[in-house]
C-alpha cells in the first residue's frame, strides 16, 4: 500500500501538458524532419485539428528535433491582443527572435549590404533586442517593409558570426487567433504572411510553423491566396488503436507502479476516449485514481467508473461550451447529432431534411446556414474547404445525445 502514496499519477490531462508517454505521431513527426531538411524554404507548417488532439504538445516535440538538426528555435502562444495590430505583431516577432539570438556577436562590416538607407546606428555588436529594435525603428517604410529589413539583418548577421545555425524556426501556437481587421486598416496576418514569403523568396531560411484549429488555414487563404502553395498542412486526427493502447498502458508499466487496467478497462479507456489524447489522458487519470483508492480499501477487483467518469468529463470539458450556445443553436446541434456519423462532416442540408423529422421546430437552408455561421464564430463548428461542416470540438455529438437521454417516439420512429 505504501507504493500507491509514493506513485505520483502519471496522466496529464491539462490544456498542452506533455503526456507520459506520447503514442503516435510518427508520420507527422518525419514530415516535419522533411520541412528542416529544405535547402530552401518552399514550403512552411500548418499544424491543425480539433481541440484535444495535442497539437501543441506535438509542436513542443518538434523543438528538440530542430535543435538536433542545427536550427535555432523561436515562438510563443499568438493572443488576440497580440495581434491586434500590425505593430503588436511586429514586437511579438521582434522580442521571440531577440530570445533567442542575444547570445549572437556578430562582425559589423560583414552585414554592411546595399538595402539600408544608412547603416543602423547600433548598440553592440550582439543581436539583442535593443539592436533588433535600432534595426526596425531606423528603417524606413510600412510595418512589412521595416520587419523584412530587420529579419533580413537579423540572417545576415548570425551568418557573418563564428557558429551560424542552419536557420530559425517560427513557432506560433493558437494561431487561429491572427485575423485581419479592415475596418480599423490593420492586417496583421497579411503582414506575417509577406513579410515570410518574401525574405524566404530571398533564401533567408526562416521556417514559419503554425498550429491551431480547423479555421487557421482557410483564414490564411482568405488573407492570402498563395498560402495553399506556402503551407504543408497536417491535420491532427485520433490516434490508431494501437497507439491509443499504447497510451494507456504505456505510463503505468513504470517500476513502482501500484496498479494495472484490467484487460476490460482498457476496452472501455480506449472505447470512451474516442482515440482522442486528451480524453485518454483525463479517464486515465480519473482511472487511476479510482484504482489507487480501490486497493487502498482492500479491493481485489478494482473497477473504471466510467458513468462518473464521462459526467466528469462533461462537466469540465463539454458544458463550459454548451452553456454559451443558445436554444436554437441548441436544437441545431441537437439534430446533427442525430445523425448517422456527426462527428465526420455534414451539410445544411442534412439538417434541414432531418429537423423534419425530430420533436425540433424545422429549419429552412438559409436560417441553417446562418445559424452555423454562428456557431463558427464562437469555435463550436468549422466549415471545411469542401463547404461541409464538422464539430469543432470532439465527441461532442455523444454529450449533446447525452443531453437528451429520453428517447421520444418520434425519434424511434424514425430510426434515428
């Protein structure tokens, strides 16, 4: 008994922990290696999928491999307030490379080049951020113009020091937040998109990686249409059986564990979770805290909880969500999730036809059309490139039927 208060609860199921042990993501990981290993930059990363499917924790693996490969490593999480507008935007991309490069020194006389009105008045000699700074504020132009100047400066420098790296990596998580704003004449996701298309076009190998929902790479598209030609995007997925074994049992075969999952509990983690990481990583968690407290009272058969478990789940993860949405978006949602397979993609259409047949008042295409629109905007549903729609959010189609656990007439009826 004295193991299972010693034996910390391996499962981390917070927003872009780094799990135990990370199942899958093999592929995404050697298209990636393909990314660093351009001699010049053709194509850059978008790394997208619903929420929970650990695309940030992805991306933080990807760090070490661009290490390893020579590349210097710069990013952080993209808010709405930082990329409000453009100059916000240029400090946020100012300040991550400044991170990494102030421990840079760099000859002067070697990054003299045709481009600059004059030479910047520099600090030191140290690619610091008061330097990258001087850089931008001497440099006359827009917000792109100043930004390609001070990026440019920013290669030619760490080229000209004794130990240059293969290039720098652009890291930004949430990137779905970027958006431009017409009415206030600010384009901040334009300017990114540019700034990098350009100083890539001049062999700078500068290497921008995005990650974010379903929404990120039609925004990219929508502000710039040579961003399907300047992205490789990997869409995020649940994990195959096996890897979503992997997960379970993975952590808890550590020396020192005090428990195992029985051959049915893995059946029934595998099956509640939907293969997605992050529910894996909460029923485990649940799981195994059950199972500790299970022994510690002298069971000897040890069981998963599951009902209490996935109210859990609903509680914390679903009905923060589901408290936001209105009634008639309620009844939309209500009836995708009647359908054969919600959780693939579904059209206006499909809607419409069923509302006619369950205990909901019936939608015309254009009320379904504009009612999903809103739904988009508050990140419950996205439109696909093929003019479908698909939830956001995974297995919610099962916590909206689990809303509604009554089955009435009609819907028998029906068949649904």
């Amino acid at each position: 008994m004295e193991a299972a208060t010693v034996f910390r609860n391996p499962f981390r199921p917070g927003a872009g922990h780094t799990p135990p042990y990370l199942a899958g993501r093999k592929e995404e990981r050697r298209e990636f290696r393909k990314l660093l290993s351009q001699e010049t930059v053709l194509s850059n990363l978008v790394l997208t999928g619903l929420r929970g499917v650990g695309k940030t924790v992805l991306l933080d693996t990807f760090k070490p491999l661009a290490v390893q490969e020579g590349w210097l490593w710069v990013g952080a999480d993209l808010s709405e307030s930082t990329t409000v507008d453009e100059e916000r935007l240029a400090t946020r991309i100012l300040t991550d490379v400044a991170l990494a490069t102030s421990n840079f020194v760099y000859d002067r006389q070697e990054v003299r080049r045709p481009g600059f009105d004059r030479q910047p008045e520099l600090l030191d000699a140290t690619l610091n951020y008061p330097t990258l700074r001087a850089v931008y504020e001497q440099t006359r132009g827009l917000v792109a113009d100043r930004l390609k100047a001070t990026l440019t400066f920013v290669w030619l420098a760490l080229r000209a020091s004794p130990n240059p790296p293969r290039g720098i990596v652009f890291a930004y998580d949430k990137a779905q937040n970027m958006a431009d704003h017409a009415g206030k004449d600010e384009y901040p996701l334009s300017v990114m998109l540019d700034v990098f298309q350009s100083i890539q076009r001049q062999g700078a190998p500068f290497l921008l990686a995005l990650t974010g929902l379903p929404t990120l790479f039609p925004k990219l598209v929508e502000a710039r249409t040579y961003s399907e030609r300047m992205f490789r995007v990997l869409f995020l997925n649940r994990l195959d059986p096996p890897d979503v074994r992997e997960a379970i049992v993975k952590p808890i075969q550590e020396d020192g564990c005090p428990i195992s999952f029985t051959e049915e509990s893995i059946r029934q983690i595998e099956r509640h979770s939907g293969g997605y990481p992050y529910f894996i990583q909460f029923i485990c968690h649940e799981a195994f805290d059950v199972f500790v407290s299970q022994i510690t009272t002298g069971s000897q058969n040890p069981t998963v909880p599951i009902e209490a478990i996935t109210a859990k789940l609903d509680s914390d993860f679903f009905a923060g969500r589901w408290s936001r949405v209105t009634d008639r978006q309620r009844d939309l949602l209500y009836v995708v999730s009647r359908l054969d397979d919600p959780d693939t993609e579904f059209s206006a259409q499909e809607i419409v036809e069923l509302s006619k047949a369950l205990p909901v008042k019936g939608f015309s295409p254009s009320h379904a059309s504009q009612i999903l629109a809103a739904l988009i905007n508050s990140g419950v549903v996205f439109r696909n490139r093929h003019g479908k729609y698909s939830f956001a959010v995974p297995l919610l189609g099962d916590f909206i039927r689990r809303q509604y656990p009554v089955e009435q007439p009609e819907l028998q009826r029906h068949g649904t």
